[in-house]
C-alpha cells in the first residue's frame, strides 16, 4: 500500500486544518496509508511521523492554526536539512508529500523535488503573496479580522474626531492593507509597493475632514517604509506643520489565529483534494493553486522565482470610493 504524508509549514493560517483534512480524507479514499509530520521540516528533520486516520481529522475544520503544529526551521534550509529530511521520509517508507504553506514552505517543497522526492505544494499564507494561487488559504479569514478592526477604529474615531492609523501584517507584500482599505472605506493605504510621503498622507485626511467626514483611517502594511510606528513618529516630530495626532492600533498575530471564514474552509478544502489528484497522477514539483473559480497547478521552480504582482488601481479606486 502507498505512503504519503502531509505538513504544515511557516505561519499559521486559518483554513489549513481544513486543508489537512482533505488531503488525509482523499489520501484515504484513494485506498493510500496517510501520516501527519508534527512540526513542519523540523518535524520532518526528526522524523516525527504520526498515523492519520479518519477520525484524527474528524472536529478540526472550524479550528484555526493547524493541528500539526508549524515551524520556521532554520536546518532545513541547507543542504544537509533537506538530506536528513529525504533520510527520514525513505526510512518511513514515504512515497510523497503534501506541503501546506506559503513562499518559505514552498521554497522548501522546491528543494525536496529537486533532490527527487515527490512533492505537492498547496497554497496557503494570509499574506497572498504566493505566486501560483490568485488567492491562498487563510487570507478571507485575516482580511475579515482586520475589517472588524476597522469597524471598531472608526466607532471611536468618529466618537472623538481623531485619526487612526492601522497596521496589518503581510510581510513585504500590501495585500492584505489594500483590501482592507478597499473593504473598510478607509481614507488612505500604505503599502510596500508603492511610495508615499507623509506629507501626502497628511493631505489625504484633510481632504477627509474637509468633505465633513468626522473619522480617518490610515490602513498600512507592516512592510511599508513608513509603518506605523516610524509614521506616528514622523507624525509627532513634525505636529505643527502637519497638524494630526495618529493614534496607532497594530493587529499583528491577532490577525491569523481565526475561526476560519466559510470560504477559508471550501478554498481548503478544494486545494487539499486537487493536490491529492495530482500526486495520484504523478504530477510532481507542483504547487496547488486556486485560478478563477478552479484548482490549477504550476511548476514549484516557477513559483519560487517569480513576484506576484498586486492591482495597484485598486488604490486609486480606494482612493474614489473613500
Ligand atoms: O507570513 C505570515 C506572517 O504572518 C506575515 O504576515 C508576518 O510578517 C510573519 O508571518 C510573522 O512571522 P512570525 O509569526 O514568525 O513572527
């Protein structure tokens, strides 16, 4: 009988107990013997395999963060990490693996294939920054916490006239800052993509009050240049001319340990059975990605060289309907 297992790797995202359920749940249905590897690749390093069936992944899919628990392993990332982690897999009898994750992960499933081990990739980081997937697991449910954020930051900011500059996680990517933006009617984004001066953003919230708004939210992303807090200082240092307070909410980890959204769990769920097709086809050095409204896949050594590029005019209709 064949041997596959399947990991989760670098940060957590909502959806990926979801994703692990699928894939055990097919892996099963495909008559194949399913394992779990605690930790991700440090996990894997120290071949810590354990028996999935059915009823293990049985009361996990309303559950955010992964049952299998994650890591940024550092060993991994050389030469003898992925040798001792293909030892480990071999010695297990392992005929291929799933790996759960975004970018780190995936450079990681690219390094396994190119040592000839099969591996399938499925997209899954809040961050969206994944090329190979128009959208990945975990992002519907961060975009939802950090809107609720939203909601409640313009309750008091309406309540006192103030201003209020919000940071959203998502690395170097502004994704997650923009549709928030977008989603929560926000006066002005800051993203890593694109470079804006405190002076412009200035001008943006006094064309908010001006059109007689008694709120303003700044959305950024953590990678910006200008983050929130080198903002709020930059802010502060320069009051007079400028003439705002910003009061500064950062969201940070509360951003991705949700319940996982409806959409989270299907898009999950969907990606994990689509992985399992293609391991059963031999369609190796893959990752899983979602395109339009259909599972696709695309070479993982694509995947890891190439930037996906967000909609900038998504600002500027950010911008119109604020
Ligand atoms: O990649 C997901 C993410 O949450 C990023 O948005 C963030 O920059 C990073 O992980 C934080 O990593 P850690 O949880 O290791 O601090």
């Amino acid at each position: 009988m064949k041997r596959f297992a399947v990991l989760t790797s670098g940060g957590d995202a909502p959806g990926m107990n979801a994703a692990i359920r699928a894939v055990v749940r097919c892996g099963l249905a495909n008559g194949w013997e399913m394992y779990g590897v605690r930790n991700g690749y440090a996990g894997l390093i120290a071949g810590n395999f354990v028996t999935m069936g059915p009823r293990d992944v049985g009361g996990i899919m309303q559950k955010g963060g992964t049952v299998l628990g994650s890591t940024r392993s550092t060993e991994f990332t050389t030469i003898d990490g992925q040798r001792k982690a293909i030892r480990a897999l071999n010695s297990n009898g392992i005929d291929g693996l799933f790996v759960i994750g975004g970018n780190g992960s995936q450079t990681g499933s690219f390094m396994l294939s190119k040592l000839n081990f099969p591996v399938v990739g499925i997209a899954s980081t809040i961050d969206n920054d994944l090329y190979g997937s128009d959208i990945t697991i975990g992002v519907d449910t961060a975009l939802n916490i950090a809107l609720e954020a939203v909601d409640r930051l313009k309750v008091t900011a309406s309540s006192h006239q103030r201003a209020f500059l919000l940071e959203v996680m998502g690395r170097n990517c502004g994704y997650l800052a923009l549709m928030t933006a977008l989603a929560g009617g926000a006066e002005a984004v800051i993203i890593p993509e694109v470079e804006i001066s405190p002076e412009e953003i200035a001008e943006s919230l006094n064309r908010s009050y001006e059109k007689g708004k008694q709120h303003a939210i700044v959305i950024v992303a953590e990678g910006a240049a200008y983050n929130a807090e080198r903002l709020s200082a930059y802010f502060k240092i320069h009051h007079d001319r400028l003439g705002f307070d910003l009061r500064i909410a950062i969201l940070g980890h509360i951003q991705r340990g949700g319940v996982p959204s409806a959409y989270d769990r299907i898009l999950a769920s969907r990606l994990g059975a689509g992985a399992v097709d293609a391991m059963a086809e031999g369609k190796t050095g893959v990752l899983t990605g979602w395109f339009g409204s259909k599972v696709g896949w695309t070479a993982l050594e694509t995947v890891v060289n190439t930037v996906k590029e967000i909609d900038k005019s998504l600002i500027e209709l950010a911008k119109t309907l604020d």
